[in-house]
C-alpha cells in the first residue's frame, strides 16, 4: 500500500489526475520532467535525454509542416516529400463525400499539372466504420491511408503536441503560435461528424 503522503505528493508536485504520464529523473534523482509522455508520443527517442530543456530545444527546432504531422506513420511519405509531391490529408466517415473529394482533387491535380497525394487520417475516435472506410479505399484505389492501428495515434499525437506546447513556459500567448494553431485546426477537422 503507497501511503497517502506520496499519493498527495504525486498529485499536487506532478499534477497527477487519472492520465498517465511519465515522470524522468536524472542520475542523481532530480525530477527533470514531471510528464515526458508527450515529448514520448511526438519525438520518441530523438527526445532523449526526456527533459524539460530537452522539450524546450525540440520545439525551437520544430515548425508547423506535414513532416510534423505524418512523422513516419506512412512509410512513403518523405520520399513523397523529397519529390516535391503536394500532400493533401483528409478524414471523415462519409464513404460518398470520400469518392466525390478524391475524384475532384485528382482531377484538379491533374489540370495543375502537379502531382498530388491524399492520406486518408480518418477520425480522432476511429471505429469500425473508419476500418471499413480503409478497406473501401483501398478496394476502390482512391488514396492511401493510413494503416488502421496507426489512425488513433495520429490523432494522439496531435493532442500529445497541444499538451506539450501548451505547457511550454515560453508559450504564454499560445494562440499566436503557429503550430498550436495548426494543431487546433487539426483537432476541430478530427472531431467533425
């Protein structure tokens, strides 16, 4: 049994709700991040050592791009980049709206003469619909997506990132801040019925 000391101390020094999170102390027992979960989700080990200034110089050296937003989730997509590709990302459960979008984008990509790639990042909360959605647009050949079991963590990401920015000490008009924008219009795309 932990006693109710500790409990009080992890729940008042670490801000400790019912979420979990990743406390990281140095070599000599110093807390150097009360979470790193985020830094966990959105960097992974290139965050290591997992600490505050760590965070801090991560997201100095971090912009608002679709780098940020695919990671490695879909395994093509940086030679996609490194071809000058135009990546379009799109979500929903509405298989007609699907096959209207990316039959218009193709063939507005088309008469622009640029090459363009859909993802499909379905919806903040996957279900079963969005696995059947995959598996149409794979069928049909209307886009990539991305594989089902990485759709819930496209989306975890981006609520990792929202945390970690929002907790940054330097981010006190977090509004104005190009990547929280971006996150926040993310967000309200992943939760649209």
């Amino acid at each position: 049994m932990v006693p109710l000391e500790v409990i009080r101390y992890i729940k008042e020094k670490w801000n400790f709700s019912k979420k979990p999170q990743v406390v990281v102390m140095d070599t000599h027992g110093k807390i150097v991040h009360t979470n790193a979960i985020h830094m966990m989700c959105i960097w992974r080990s290139q965050a290591y050592p997992f600490s505050t200034v760590q965070e801090q110089l991560m997201w100095e050296k971090t912009s608002w791009s679709i780098d940020l937003l695919v990671d490695d989730l879909e395994p093509n997509m940086f030679t996609c980049l490194q071809e000058g590709r135009h990546i379009c990302l799109y979500g929903g459960e509405d298989i007609e709206w699907i096959r209207k979008f990316t039959t218009i984008a193709k063939d507005k990509a088309r008469e622009a003469s640029i090459i363009l790639v859909l993802l499909y990042v379905g919806r903040s909360n996957p279900n079963e619909k969005v696995e059947a959605i995959i598996e149409t647009i794979h069928t049909e050949n209307l886009s990539r997506t991305l594989e089902w079991n990485l759709i819930w963590y496209f989306w975890m990401r981006l609520k990792s990132m929202w945390q970690s920015k929002r907790e940054m000490p330097k981010s006190k008009n977090v509004m104005s801040d190009p990547i929280i924008e971006g996150i926040t219009e993310m967000q309200s795309y992943g939760s649209i019925e």
